[in-house]
C-alpha cells in the first residue's frame, strides 16, 4: 500500500462512526477496488428519489444530509459512510446529501461490493455489521436524548 492510500485508510479505519469492524486487511481490499472521487461544496453526493448505486466513504471534507421535516440537519464527517440505505434496499435514497465544502470520498458501487463480498465473505459480514452498527447510532441520533443504550439491553 503507498503512504497516500495508507493515510486514506487511516482516516477510514480511525473514525468511531465509520465501518468500525472492518479489518486492517478489510480497508486494503476496499481501497485498492473503491474509485476515488471528488465534490465541490454544495454538490449532492447522494440525491433523494434516485439510487445511490454504492456507497461515498468520506476522506476529506464534510457533507450534510438533507431529510425532508427534519429540521436538523445529520453531518457526515471524515471516515463515515453514506448511500447505504439506497444500496441496502436496492431503491431510491430517502434523503440528499450535500458536500458542505470540497469533499473526496472512495465510492464502492454495487457490483465492486458484491464480487468483494462473494470473494472475501467475512468482509460482508464485517461490512454489514459495520452498517448496521451505523444505522441503529443514526436512528438514535434522531430520536434524541434518553435513547442512548443502557447496559445489559
């Protein structure tokens, strides 16, 4: 791995709210098949009402996600993830996500994953765990103070 990519991986694999349990060996793979691109602020990475087709994972930069009566808008920082709901369901996104400045991320389309995933079986379940983890953390985010978890639940 040259020092650009393993500085890349860093920030993916250091974030508390990224793919948490993906592996060393996890972050090679998905590095060496992502495609690397690139987003003026204001640009929609991801736009409601169209799939996503893969997943953005942010490098540099922020983007925020747009979610239509919800006054408060979620940010997405270095190492996080967005599109996965549009991949999980293979349907349209259910909300926007905008660059907040200049933002480059790694995007993983659908095809890149499966073939990943039929290869490297623990790196799904590694994968989906991670979005999972994602997703209940969001969700909490959402509904606000008192939904944390408790110990033992």
């Amino acid at each position: 791995m040259t020092k650009v990519v393993e500085r890349k991986v860093s920030v993916l694999s250091s974030s508390k709210n990224g793919l948490v349990y993906l592996t060393a060996n996890d972050w090679a793979l998905v590095a060496d098949k992502a495609r690397r691109v690139r987003f003026k602020k204001g640009e929609a990475l991801v736009q409601k009402g169209k799939k996503a087709n893969g997943v953005y994972l942010l490098l540099k930069g922020s983007a925020r996600v747009q979610i239509q009566f919800q006054p408060k808008a979620a940010a997405i920082a270095p190492g996080e993830i967005c599109g996965e709901m549009s991949l999980l369901e293979d349907a349209a996104a259910s909300a926007s996500v905008f660059a907040e400045e200049d933002v480059e991320a790694y995007h993983l389309d659908r095809p890149t994953l499966e073939n990943l995933f039929e290869l490297f079986p623990h790196l799904a379940s590694r994968f989906y765990r991670s979005l999972a983890r994602n997703l209940s953390h969001r969700l909490r985010e959402l509904m606000g103070p008192g939904s944390a978890p408790r110990a033992g639940v």
